[in-house]
C-alpha cells in the first residue's frame, strides 16, 4: 500500500463517494487509487466550481464535500471556494498535489506555498509529511471541518510522499458527537428575558439553515407562536408559508420587514453569523438582542447582544420551549404588521409589463417550482429580489450565498444539488455576468446527466454593481457588456436554450423546460428600473 492508497481508504472510511476536481501529474498516484476505490472522480473543467459544488455538499447534507487538484495553479484554483466554505460556513476537504518534499528535482517549478496560503482561508491547512500520519489527520480533517462552526480543511498530498509504500495502518472509524446543551442558567436567563418581552420577534439567521436544525427550529416557532423574520442564509429554515413568517431582512435597514424590527423590544437571534451583510443595525435604545447559537456571538460595531444562550441550538430551544409554551401573552403583539409588511412585498409581482420586473421573476420562478424544489442564486442585484420576495416552504429551498457573495457559485452550487436530489427541481438563477465565469461548467452538468434549468437574466451588464454606481450618485460608466446568444450557446454544448419573449412567457418557459428532462439555459431580459424605483425611491418615501 502506498500513501495515496491509504488516504483514499481513509476517505472511504468517512463515507466520501465523490470528489470534484482537475488533477495533475502531481495527482497521479491518487488517481490511480481513486479508479480502484469506491469513490468516483468527477472531473470539473476548472477547480473554482469543483471546491464550490464540494462546498455545497456540505452545506446541504452536512458532511464534507471533498474536491481536489493539482499543486499551484490548480490549488490556487481552489481559494475563491476555500473562502466560500470559510465565510459561509460549509463543511468541506480540499487535497492538493504538491512535488516531493523528500528530494527537489524539478526545483521551484511550479511550487507555491499553499499551505500558508490556505491558512488564513481555512479551519486548518496541513502538509502530509509521512504516510503513517494519514488516518489520523484525515479523521482530524473531518472532525474540525463538520464541526460548529463548520468550514474548509485543507490537506496536501506531496507526490512522494503518495508513492511512499505505507504499513497498513488501521484507519479510525467515526462516531457521532453531540455538542452540550446550553446550561441550565442560561436557559432560565433566557426564558425570562422573553418572558418579559412585550414586543418579541425571532431572528433565524445563517446557522438556523444547518440541515439537522429544521424541524427542531420549526417545531420552536411553532410552540411559542412569536413571529420570525429571517436574514438571506436563514431563509427556508422554518416554513416561509407559516403564519407567522414576517419577511426576509435581505437589506440592512428601511425595508418593510424593518417596521417590525423597529418596534420589537426583543429580537430572539437564532443563528446570526455577521459573515451576513447585517439584517438590521444594532444602537443604543434600539432592541435587547438574545443570541441562541452553537457557538458565543462575534461582537461587531453593527451587532452585540445583552443575553446568549449558547449550545447545541436544536435540544436547547426544546428545553426553553418547554419553559415558555402557552406563557406568553405578548408573543403575537407584532403578528398585526404582518399583512402589511407582505403585502408591500408582493406589489408588481404579477404585472404584465416586458422586459420583466424582478418581482414578477420572482414570482414565476415560484409558481413552477414545487415546495422542495431548490433554486440556487449565483451573486447579482437578483439576489436582494428573491432573497426579500421569494417565499420559502421547505429548509435550504434557496440557495445563495451572502458570506461571501461570490459571482460564479449558481451554476456549480445548483449541479451539486441536482446530483443530491436527483428527483427534485433545480432551478439555476444567473446574472449574464455570473453566468459567464463558470458556464464551462454546463459541460460537466451534460456528462454527468442531471436535470438542471438555469435561468439567465440578461441585463448586458454588471447590474448590481450599475445599481449602486447610480445610488451613490456616480455617472452609469463601465458596466455594461456584449453575451453570446445564449440559445446557440446551450445548442453549443448539446443542451436546450430557449427566451423569454414576452410579458407572460416565463413560467411556460421555465414549465416546459422542467417536464421535457435533461439541462435547459433559459434567458430572459429583466426591467431594473424597479431597483431604483423600488429599493431606493419607494423605501426612503416610505420611511420619511
Ligand atoms: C467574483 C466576484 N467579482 C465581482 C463581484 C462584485 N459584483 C457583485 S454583483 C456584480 C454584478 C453581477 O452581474 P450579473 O451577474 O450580470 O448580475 P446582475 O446584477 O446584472 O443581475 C459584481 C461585479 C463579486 N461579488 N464577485
Ligand atoms: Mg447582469
């Protein structure tokens, strides 16, 4: 056995069954360990995607998506999706090739440090120095990735020491661990602070999307019966269609939805990681904030909360549950802003005008798509449309990423959810500018065969950042760009395309395409008139 063998074993022992990636003659050993294992190489057609649809892996099943790639180039390749699985918080192992570190024949060629570049991008960065070292390091390498806060391990492999032959060493079987259950005197602490609320609302943010949370977070909001907003990440974390959702806080302040944060007394924060853009501004005399998480708060100048509540989030609000069930008379005191805050939300939504309104794209991509459908957003102004309007049933429905925001993430992220449920929809929604910085990847979706439909929404430009040049009073300069055809382009890679044609096309379009199977581009002009009509004029109108 040598050192290559033995770390694949080592990943068969955590259960990997896919790894994404491109390798190099660096990765050669482990290829050939690979092609007689169990788990199965799905190439990319660059590294960037492979480390996102790894890192989504782990953000929808919980275990660590594994990706992989060569030293340098490729490697660097990978730290875009490091620092995606680091800021939003997605279990996820990269292997890296590296030449030998035993003898240097080629020199520097190629060689860059990237163990240390790694370091600040990930929970740990380490060089594999000795095949005996591998089952513990890869045991470790799972445990800190999956663990809270979960994120990026990165491990490299240096060709020697893959080729090096290896005892058989036992590999470490995995167990499950639960953390502690927040302490007695929190619990009691926090009860009575919600106890005395008169104005109370619950906050579900970014950790409240963990997927083993979902019903013990339903289940919470259901007993107390206190309406909830959620931030971008914590969105379909509780059924959106409940009662007592109040609305997404996809902008800082001035929102509808800020009409009940502005006058809550208490805002129970489940989850909130300020990796987020901020749902809403802490100050002096505003709300008393209870953060329940698995880990203490971060302090921000934006976000420092009076009370914690700190452990395993889904025992913890069973027991706090159970020490305010029926107790309280205030619960429902901000329930009245509900009708008003929603119905501001939805305006336009089914108006007939062409190009189309975000909101009416919203609204259409929601009439096709069923409760566990998932749509996963790549990164423009789109993102602030479906994350305020987009209504959610089910627990990570909407994929998108406001950590670190990346452009590029919605094609891959939404291959690796095709791949886990290959019998739900999955709708792609691209901004032209993301679309465009891994469309190669469409070739990867086309071989590996799944259903997949990616809407592009056509803007010939980089809209949001167009946006926010006219918000902040700049002239509309160096924004804007020429496509390809996107019909001819999926024609290109042997996939459907169709456009949008008119005011009332969308929802056919995108029907048709979901029965007919296979990958379908779908592209469609979008009106961002409203974005300034809308996000600014209206909003400021509306809080003066
Ligand atoms: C990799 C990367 N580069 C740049 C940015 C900054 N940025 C945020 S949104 C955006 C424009 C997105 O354009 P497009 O995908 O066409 O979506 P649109 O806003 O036009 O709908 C840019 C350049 C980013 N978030 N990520
Ligand atoms: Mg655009």
């Amino acid at each position: 056995m040598n050192g290559a063998e033995l770390l694949v074993a080592a990943l068969e022992n955590e259960g990997v069954q896919q790894i994404f990636g491109v390798p190099g003659e660096e990765n050669l050993d482990l290829v050939e360990a690979l092609r007689r294992s169990s788990i199965k190489l799905v190439l990319t057609r660059h590294e960037q995607p492979a480390a996102f649809m790894a890192a989504t892996h782990g953000r929808l099943t919980g275990k660590p998506g594994v990706c992989l790639s060569t030293l340098g180039p490729g490697a660097l390749n990978l730290t875009t999706g490091a620092g995606y699985a680091l800021l939003g918080a997605m279990p996820m192992i990269m292997i890296t090739g590296q030449k030998g570190i035993l003898s240097r024949k080629q020199a520097g060629f190629q060689v860059v440090d990237m163990v240390s570049t790694m370091t600040p991008l990930t929970k740990m960065a380490r060089q594999i120095v000795s095949g005996r070292t591998i089952p513990a390091l890869v045991r470790d390498a799972f445990r800190v990735a999956q663990q809270e806060r979960p994120g990026p391990v990165h491990l490299e492999l240096p060709e020697d020491i893959a080729a090096e032959t290896v005892a058989e060493i036992p590999l470490i079987p995995p167990h499950p661990i639960d953390p502690p259950v927040a302490p007695t005197e929190a619990l009691d602490w926090a009860a009575e602070l919600i106890r005395k609320a008169h104005a109370p609302l619950v906050m579900l943010g970014a950790a409240a999307s963990r997927p083993r949370l979902a019903e013990s977070l339903s289940d919470f909001v259901k007993r107390l019966q206190i309406p909830f907003f959620n931030t971008q990440m914590g969105k379909g974390a509780v059924s959106g269609g409940s009662g007592l959702y109040i609305g997404t806080a996809a902008l800082s302040e001035r929102d509808y939805v800020h009409r009940a944060i502005d006058r809550a007394d208490l805002i129970i924060s489940i989850g909130h990681d300020t990796v987020e853009k901020p749902p809403f501004l802490m100050s002096s005399g505003g709300p008393t904030v209870l953060h329940i998480g698995y880990l203490p708060a971060i302090v921000e100048e934006v976000f420092s909360p009076q009370a914690e509540m700190v452990g395993d989030v889904g025992p913890s609000l069973a027991l706090l549950a159970g020490r305010l069930e029926g107790k309280l008379p205030n619960a429902s005191a901000l329930l009245p802003l509900r009708e008003g805050i929603l119905r501001h939300i939805a305006e336009r939504a089914d108006e007939s005008r062409y190009p189309l309104t975000p909101q009416r794209i919203v609204h259409d991509v929601r009439q096709v798509m069923p409760e566990d459908g998932i749509v996963c957003l790549d990164n423009g102004m789109y993102k602030i449309w479906f994350a305020r309007n987009y209504r959610t049933q089910v627990a990570n429905t909407l994929l998108l990423d406001n950590a670190l925001a990346t452009m590029g993430a919605g094609l891959p992220s939404a291959i690796m959810a095709a791949l886990l449920y290959p019998n739900r929809r999955v709708l792609a929604v691209c901004g032209d500018g993301g679309f465009m910085m891994n469309s190669q990847e469409l070739e990867t979706a086309a071989r590996l065969g799944v259903n997949l439909v990616v809407l592009i929404l056509q803007d010939d430009a980089y809209g949001m950042i167009r946006w926010k040049q006219a918000v902040d009073g700049f002239a509309d300069f160096g924004m804007s760009f020429g496509n390809p055809d996107f019909v001819t382009y999926a024609r290109a890679y042997g996939l459907k395309g169709s456009r949008v044609q008119g005011p009332n096309d969308l929802a056919p379009v995108l029907e048709e395409a979901f029965r007919e199977g296979g990958i379908h581009l779908v592209s469609t002009p979008v009106d961002y008139s409203e974005n300034m009509r809308v996000l600014v004029k209206e909003l400021r109108e509306a809080a003066s």
